[in-house]
C-alpha cells in the first residue's frame, strides 16, 4: 500500500513538474520580446515604403508591409534629445525640463550641475527590467554623460555605443564607444557594428524576454560612408545626397541583419517590432544638414512645422497585427512605452503618469475613435498643437531663410487638406485660433521650466 501511495506521489509530483514547464514556456511564450528601432534624422520621404524612389530599403519597408504604418506618425521633440527622453519615459519631456539638447554649451538652471534624463524619472527599460526582462541598449544614448545618467544606471542591463548626440563612423582612433562602461575600440563601420551588436544581444537572449532598443546614429551627421555603399549608388550625383543613400543603405542591411536573426531563432512572430526617425530630416540653416528630404512636408529637424515633427512610424507584431494595415489617425513616440508593456502584460498605473496610449487596440480594430485627440509640442519660443486636423504653430523663422530670426506669427493650418502648411488659416478662422490657442496654454501650464 505505502509502495503505491509512494508511486502516485511521485506519479504527481512528475505530472506537477511537467505542468508548471508547459505553463512557463506558455507564459514565455505570451510575453514578446520589444525591439525599438530609432533611426536618427531620417527624411519623411527617404524610405522606401514612405514614397522614397532612389534609395532601397527593402528591410526596413517589410516592417511596415509585415505589420502597421502609421501616415501621422510624431515625436515629441524636434531633435534628438528631447524626442529620446520622452520615448524612454512616456511622457511629455517637457514636464521635467527635457526640453533642449544636453549639449555641453549654455546655462543649466540654477541647482542643475550635470545635464541628463533627470533621475526622477523611470524609463522604459527599468519597467521592463522589473517585469523580468533582459534590457540592452545598441547604439547613441544622449540621455546625459556623466555616470548617474549612464544607460546602465536607467535600467538597462547592457550598454553598446556612445554617450553623445553624434559619433563618427569610422572610429578606429578615437574611441568613445562604450562597451558596458568600458571603452571599446572598434573596427567596423559604426553602423554595422551597431547592426553586428544587435544580432548579438538576440542571439545571447533567446530564451528569454528581452528588451532591446536599437538607436542608430544614422543618418546624422558627420556624412561618412563606406565605398562599397557609396559604390551601391553611383546613379545619384550629388554627393551629399549619395553618401546620405549610402548611409541608410548600411542601416537597412543592419535593420535586415537583426530581422533575419529573428526569423532564424523562430523569434520574429514573437517580437512585437518598432520603427521612427527622432526626428525629421534636418534641412534648413543651423541643423546638421544631411541630404535629406521631407516632401510633402514643410520644414526641418529643429522646427515644429510637420518637416520636424512627423516622421515614419511602423510596427510589426505578425499573429497579433495584420500585415499591410494603414492608421491615418495621430500617434506619438510617447505611445510606444505603453504599447510594449501592455503587449507584454504589465499593468499600467495612472501614477506614471504616461502621455502615451496603448495603441494596440486601435490598430486592431478593438477600440474606435482615436488615440490622441490633441498632440502638443514646445521648444522655446516655438510651438505647436494638433486638434484632430487642425494645428495651430509658431515656428523657426530660419526655415524660410528668412532674414529676421525668431518665430513666425501663430499659423493655423488644416492638416488633412494642406499636409505641406501651406494655406494660413488664422485670419479665416479666428475662433478655431483661440480653442487651439487655449488647449495650448492649458498644456503649458502644466509644464516645467527647462532644466538647461
Ligand atoms: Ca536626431
């Protein structure tokens, strides 16, 4: 009796044990894997799947074809700093003084000693490091220098790239790329060690969640590229121009080499996949200028017409997302935060206060109506507000070449009709100004001095 007592104990306990690994490999197999993909000062109309005609990007378009793309796609900064700080937090940077590049030039405010992404807040790779991922960061921080601000003291466990806001490519001698928070001489170009260090991190971390976000220099400036790329477009003339194709060409092989490491690890239907620019591509005086182009959009990197603002936006997340879809209502950088631990099955608390949504529920049908009814941006003096299709904006006068500096009047334009802000409004529609106007200052309101 004891003998058969004993064998079904052990009969269960061997059932039990065979349970609890199918519900942990179920439970692993419901949480993705995230991968963020920021490219850095990519031109609205420069890839492939955005229209782009002289330089394929075949990797970086099958993003969009296998999954979502979005044609009113934001960041919340005009350049990259900001945009980064409220992509890692959710929230409009602005709240905590996020405002302006951390550069090393200008005043900080008075209490302020070292510029980075302030402490207070919790970024993207601290949650999902508490919800039991592997983090890593491939790529440009920008988020601060000194050691508090360092990747791996925000959350992520593995650090590859520098700490600035650009980098040159070719980096034999100079070395300030950072491996952990060691310095790492490197021999391949910039971009394809990025793209070599990514497959790397998928590789290591098969067999469990893991966060990754993958933020290419490219195609900021300096324009340096490699001949055998260079040599992919002898077709384009102007060597700006051709050194920019060569530049993104590197990135979408890099973009292409991590897709395919997914595909091969049986990982891809199990990563929910982003893709932006930062911002949009620089193309007025004053930016880092890089070949880019924005058509149909007006404007430039550092300014808050659509040409600095609007930008590609696309996810992938095959089984979960229909391949081809198209959301023509407005979303932000802000939402991915949200998206991606919502995918993965993390509460969201009203105290962290996020600005993003959940887009997942819009993007499949699930919810109706729209993500964000009202879209907000400041820089300076500059500034803009989307309310549904109308935006009401101040904006760097330098993009009209202007000979006066500063900002524009306040401009009202009706996006869906005048994607390109052509058509001012402001005098036809005074009412339509001051709702726009006080939806803005109410925001404002709201907001922190900036911090440097
Ligand atoms: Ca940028």
């Amino acid at each position: 009796m004891e003998r058969i007592l004993k064998s079904i104990g052990r009969m269960i306990a061997v059932y039990l044990a065979l349970l609890g690994s199918i519900l942990s490999a179920a439970e692993t197999s419901r949480r993705p894997n995230i991968l963020v993909i920021v490219a850095d000062d990519l031109g609205y109309a420069d890839l492939g799947y955005q229209g782009g005609a002289d330089i394929p990007t075949p990797h970086i378009d099958s993003i969009a074809a296998c999954g979502a793309r979005f044609t009113n796609g934001y960041v919340s900064g005009p350049y990259c700093s900001p945009t980064r700080a409220g992509l890692l937090t959710g929230r409009y940077q602005q709240r905590f003084g996020h405002e302006f590049n951390p550069g090393p030039d200008g005043p900080a405010a008075v209490g302020v000693t070292e510029k980075g992404l302030p402490l207070s807040e919790t970024t993207i790779a601290n949650r999902f490091k508490d919800a039991g991922y592997v983090t890593g960061i491939v790529g440009k921080w920008h988020l601060g220098s000194s050691p508090k601000f360092h990747p791996q003291n925000r959350g992520f466990d593995e650090f590859f790239g520098f700490l600035g806001g650009a980098h040159t490519y070719f980096n034999k001698e100079t070395a300030t790329i950072l491996r952990g928070k060691e310095k790492h001489s490197e021999p391949s170009y910039l971009t394809d060690a990025f793209g070599r260090e990514a497959v790397s991190f998928v590789d290591r971390h098969q067999k469990q969640p893991f966060f990754l976000y993958l933020a290419f220099n490219a195609v900021h400036t300096p324009l340096e590229a490699d001949d055998e790329r260079l040599n992919r477009f002898a077709a384009i003339h102007e060597d700006q121009r051709k050194t920019y194709a060569a530049m993104l060409s590197a990135m979408d092989d890099a973009v292409g080499n991590v897709l395919k490491k997914l595909r091969e690890s049986q990982l891809e239907g199990n990563t929910l996949i982003f893709f932006i620019s930062d911002n949009g591509g620089p193309t007025m005086r004053g930016t880092t200028i890089n070949g880019s182009i924005n058509t149909p959009l007006r404007g430039s990197k550092r300014t808050t017409l659509e040409g600095g603002v609007r930008v590609p936006f696309a996810i992938q997340w095959k089984g979960h997302i229909a391949a081809g879809t198209v959301f023509n209502r407005p979303v932000i950088q802000l939402d991915i935060q949200p998206t991606a631990l919502a995918a993965a099955g993390v509460e969201i608390r009203p105290d962290w206060k996020f600005d993003g949504v959940n887009l997942l529920p819009f993007i499949t049908g699930l919810k109706t109506g729209t993500p964000h009814e009202t879209l907000y941006w400041r820089l300076g003096e500059q500034n803009a507000i989307r309310h549904g299709d109308w935006k009401l904006v101040q904006y760097d006068l330098n993009v009209e070449r202007s000979p006066t500096t500063g900002v524009s009047q306040k401009k009202l334009y009706h996006l869906s009709k005048d994607i390109g802000e052509s058509q001012d409004l402001a005098a036809e529609y005074p009412d339509k100004v001051k709702e726009l106007e006080a939806l803005w200052q109410s925001w404002k309101s709201e907001l922190a001095k900036p911090l440097w």
